[in-house]
C-alpha cells in the first residue's frame, strides 16, 4: 500500500506485485523485470530490505544489509562490457533533502 501512494502521484499507468513485497527475496524480483535482457527502463518502487538487498547484488556489495534512506532514488544503469559481461553502474543517487 504505501509504494503504492509513492508511485501513484507520477500519473504513470503501474502494476502491483507480490514479487515486490518487503520480504521478497532479489532473485524474484530480477526475473519478475527480466533482468539482465529487458531493454526498458523499469521503475521499481519498493521498501527495505528488498531495495537494499537488489542494489547489493546488482552493484556486487558483499554485505547482508545494506540501508538506503526513505523516499531515495537510485538510478543503476547496466551495459555488456567489451567482453561480454554485464556491468551495473549506479548513476545517480537522489534523497529528498538533495531536492
């Protein structure tokens, strides 16, 4: 319910998941996006610990907890490399006092 009201004011069409839930575990959640081979742009709008555990695997972060600050954005980025494996870049990192 609460990602819910965090995505709803955007005005953006959006679908609700159980992959999604808090206690979800980031292997789900990856294949719920088809991760590494989906192309598009994919929003996803999630609570602790969840968050902190995809961008622990995605960015390759050896720790079981990782916190990430309410309302943040993380904007992770990936692309093959020369020799064909996938890299994860964070972009950018926005909180709400950055704003």
């Amino acid at each position: 319910m609460r990602a819910e009201q965090t995505v709803y004011p955007l005005g953006r069409k959006y679908k609700c998941r159980d992959e999604l839930s808090p206690n979800a575990l980031p292997a789900d959640v990856l294949k719920l996006v088809n991760w590494p081979n989906n192309k598009q742009t994919i929003l996803l709008v999630s609570h602790q610990p969840l968050i902190g555990h995809l961008v622990c695997q995605l960015l390759g972060i050896h720790t079981q907890e990782l916190s990430i600050k309410k309302c943040s954005i993380w904007w992770l980025r990936s692309k093959l490399s020369a020799d064909g494996q996938i890299q994860v870049n964070l972009v950018t990192v926005q909180t709400p006092d950055m704003l």
